[in-house]
C-alpha cells in the first residue's frame, strides 16, 4: 500500500460548545493484507506520543505512532480474525477479541507479551474496558456477555437474556451499568450488581450492530443495520432523538467528550457527525472506498480515527494534507506470561485497587524498547528544521481555521435573525388581513 490514499475532512472539536473547525489529514498506515480493519478506542495520548491499535480479518492486531515515519508493530496470537480492539484507559494494555472465541490481553512492548481468556462457546464479537480500567466485558455469537477480572485475568460472571449472536457491550462511565445490543433486535441495559437486565429497548426495523453510552451515562447511542442513529435516554426509558441520514447500515459510533457531537461510520462509505444539541446533522465526511466499519474519537476529543473495509485506517492530524509512506512493520509473537485462564466460576463484580499487571514487565522491557524506538526513529525522522517549519504552518492554518469559524458562527446568527424577521413579517400581514 504505497503512494497517496484520499484523507478524510477532519473535525477538531476545542470546546464543548463549539462548532468543530474542518481540516484535512490523513494517513496510509501499514495494509492488513485481509478483510476490514477496525479501530475501536485506539486513539489516545501516552508519553510516547499519539498510538493507534487497529484489528482484522486476517488474525493480527497493529499498534503504531501516528506521526509523519511512524514504525508499526504487529502483534500475532490469535488463530482466526480479530473482531475488536481496545486500549486500557491509563494505555498500558490492549484487549482484543478474535472468532477464535479467545480474549487476549496485551501488553503493548515489542516483547508480545499477552494473556488469554478463554470461557466463551462462539465468536466474539467485541470487547471493552470500564473506564477504571478493572473489567472488561466481551460479547459473543454464543448469545452471551462475560465480564472479566483485569487484575486476576478470570471470568467473573456471564448474563444470559439475548435470544441471537449479541453484537457488542460496553460498560458505562461508573461501571454499574452494561449496554448490549444482539440481532435479536434489542438493546438491553444491564445491572452490574444485581446481575440482572434492568431495561430492554425493541428496534422492530432492524437490529443494532453497536452501541455506548453518552459521557454523562445518562443515554445510549445505537448504530442500526436499518441505517438508523437512536439516542436513549435510559433514565426515562424512552427515545431522545432518531436520526436517518445514511443510506446504508450504520456501524459504528462515537461520542465526543463533551457528549454534544455523535460521530457515525456507515456501509454507505461516510462518517457523519452530528450536534446533538441541536438534533441536526453538521458534517458530512469522505475519505473511505468502501464502508466504515469503525470510527472513535481520541480522549480529549481534538481528533479521530476510522477504519474501513478498503484496508485503509484514517487517523487525523492538525496538519494540512499530511502523508506518509507504508511505515516500518515489526512483527511481534506472542509470548504467554501471563497464565491461560480457564476457570468460569463466579464471583461478585468489585473494585479493587489500582491493577499493577504491567509494572514488573515494563521495568523489565523499558531498556530494550527505548533503544528499538530510538533507532528506528532516528532513521526515520524528518529534520528538525523542517519539523519547525511544519509547526508554523500549523499554527497559521489554525489561526486561519479559527476565523472561517467564527465567520461561519456570525453568518449563522444573521441567517437566523433574517429568518425570524421574515417570519414576524410574514405573520403581521397575515393579521392585518385578518383585521381587514
């Protein structure tokens, strides 16, 4: 996969109230040689910089550095595809699940170090942290959502209540809560504690192939294969808000931090966002030659990233038309430090201290990393005049983006002054009519 690929219009969203600011970026990362690529929960900010994780049908998982002569490093484990993947909240572990009915934790070092759980029938589907980073919760094709001990790499419990495969389950905020969604055309909401479904919302058009919380907890985005975007508000039981601005099937979404945007990958080969405040569509978003099938925003929400069916990942950057040839690749085995669990007993759901699973092995790799990083981007790098230059063109892109904003804000207010004027307008005339 060499030369240019099309760069997706991306939006830096600065505030929570703001309208976000479009600019280009793009990135040709290293091609799974098979199937569709995903990027779930990828995008985050470590010491190291800005790390991407992708997974595909062709079994691996690749974790690089988005930065102009990144290196990429494969990890290799899995026997069949790899389904979903995630990102730790503090970054220092990847969960990954694969059709092989395996979850893989990863310690993300060249060592490959990872653990395997195994307690699921069928494929699995996806996999997620809670936001403390403690549990994670798999969904399967065996109909089943298991939620798992970090710490202790153990299946806690499993709830049974979907009737087909669930698609995908994801924890909220304060971890008391899971949302699942099946192609039993539900999405249920969970009880951590009680172990027990709470609420369960029907989609007679179609079922929902993802699903996740808003920021605050208080509502659940579904994606539907009817092409459908529903907002819930869980504390009502009720739909908030029902968008139908694809024309295919909606796969993926992806809330902002602030929780007033929605951004959506569909099969129709877009991403869109939405201003949930305002219940419209804002953007509109090419860049994929086929369909989306992930899309998440970075934890501060400054950008995103989308994989799709074309093999292609699109992470986004603040610089303007950024490329970057195929990426060094290292491929990295898996070595089993950590034990095969496959005890399923179960135990309550608590939360314990902070997980120090990666201590001891970072230590141990930290010598041997740092120098394989420094090589490789030693010979890699780009000057660092030009590298400086880049930066003031950045920042006069930004102070440029930043007044078409507040341009397109004032022009915003007046279109909508102007219309309430004619309306007045139109409706004094229509009283004195009246009168008349």
């Amino acid at each position: 996969m060499g030369g240019s690929k099309d760069v997706l219009l991306a939006p830096r969203m600065n505030s929570g109230l703001g309208r976000p600011r479009l600019e280009r970026g793009g990135f040709d990362g290293p091609p799974h040689r098979a199937g569709s690529c995903r990027c779930r929960g990828a995008l985050l900010r470590l010491a190291h910089g800005l790390r991407a994780a992708t997974s595909s049908l062709d079994s691996f998982l690749m974790v690089w550095k988005l930065k102009t002569q990144c290196r990429a490093y494969k990890f290799v484990g899995h026997a069949e595809a790899v389904t979903s993947v995630q990102f730790s909240p503090d970054g220092q572990l990847l969960a990954s699940a694969s059709q092989d009915r395996t979850v893989r934790l990863w310690i993300p070092c060249i060592h490959g170090e990872s653990s395997v759980l195994k307690g699921h029938t069928a494929s699995v589907r996806s996999v997620s942290f809670s936001h403390d980073g403690h549990f994670l919760v798999s969904a399967s094709n065996d109909k089943s959502i298991k939620i798992w001990s970090v710490r202790h790499q153990r299946l806690l419990f499993s709830l049974f209540q979907h009737t087909h495969w669930v698609r995908c389950a994801k924890f909220s905020p304060d971890g008391r809560l899971i949302a699942s969604c099946s192609e039993d055309k539900s999405v249920k909401i969970w009880d951590t504690r009680n172990k027990t479904c709470i609420d369960s919302f029907l989609d007679y058009g179609g079922f929902a192939n993802f699903v996740d919380f808003n920021p605050s907890g208080t509502c659940i985005a579904s994606a539907g294969s009817n092409h459908t975007v529903k907002l819930w508000d869980i504390r009502m039981n009720k739909l908030l808000q029902h968008y139908k601005v694809h024309r295919a099937g909606v796969n993926c979404v992806s809330f902002h931090p602030s929780g007033n945007y929605l951004i959506t990958a569909s099969t129709d080969g877009t991403l869109k966002i939405l201003d949930l405040l305002e219940g419209r569509l804002i953007y509109t978003l090419h860049g994929h030659k086929g369909p989306v099938l992930s899309v998440t925003f970075s934890k501060g929400g400054e950008k995103f990233a989308s994989g799709g069916a074309d093999t292609q990942v699109n992470p986004t950057f603040d610089v303007t038309n950024t490329q970057t040839v195929d990426p060094p690749v290292i491929e990295i085995s898996s070595s089993s430090v950590f034990s095969v669990v496959d005890d399923v007993s179960s135990e309550d759901l608590q939360y314990p201290p902070a997980s120090d699973l990666a201590t001891s092995s970072k230590r141990k790799s930290a010598n041997e990393t740092e120098s394989a990083v420094h090589n490789v981007d030693k010979q890699t790098g780009i000057s660092s005049s030009l590298g400086n230059a880049l930066e003031h063109i950045v920042e006069q892109l930004d102070v440029l983006t930043l007044t078409i904003s507040i341009l397109e804000q004032r022009l915003t207010l007046t279109e909508d002054k102007l219309k309430e004027c004619l309306e007045n307008q139109q409706k004094m005339l229509l009283q004195g009519r009246q009168e008349e």
